[in-house]
C-alpha cells in the first residue's frame, strides 16, 4: 500500500514559513483539486496520478520517496483478485 506523507510536507513548511498552509493555497499553487489534496491527506490508498505527485514535488521542493512510502501489508490484509 501506498502511504502519502502529504501532511508532513505541510507540516515541515509551516514550520520553515512560520505561518500556516492550507490545502487550499497549495490547490492554487499547484493547480490541484483541493478534493484530491484532501484524500491524500486523509484517506489510506486513495488513487493519486503521477502528474499530481510530480507537482507536489515542485512545490514542496522534495524528492518522491519524502512524498510518497510503500508500506508492505500482511498477507491476510491483502484481498485476492
């Protein structure tokens, strides 16, 4: 599974600005739905495509493995296809 360190990032650059970042800001930045910033910040395996991933790179200014983690999961939590 996939995990989105989204909230980190956000974290780390309030605390570089001194000020605080909204989804919403960094929507308008990026030119990224608010709603798909959201479920990467909320909800566990959301469908997020590479360009918006590549665009949050920019905008973070960081690498892909500090945006994005593969987590392994058991093998009982993994549904057969």
């Amino acid at each position: 599974m996939l995990r989105y360190k989204l909230k980190e990032r956000i974290a780390d650059l309030e605390f570089r600005e001194r000020r605080r970042v909204t989804l919403q800001e960094i929507a308008d930045a990026t030119a990224l739905n608010r709603m798909t910033l959201s479920k990467m910040a909320n909800h566990h395996g959301a469908n997020i495509q590479t360009d918006a991933l590549d665009r949050l790179c920019s905008y973070f200014g960081c690498r892909i493995e500090e945006l994005v983690e593969h987590v392994e999961q058991d093998a009982d939590a993994i549904s057969p296809r």
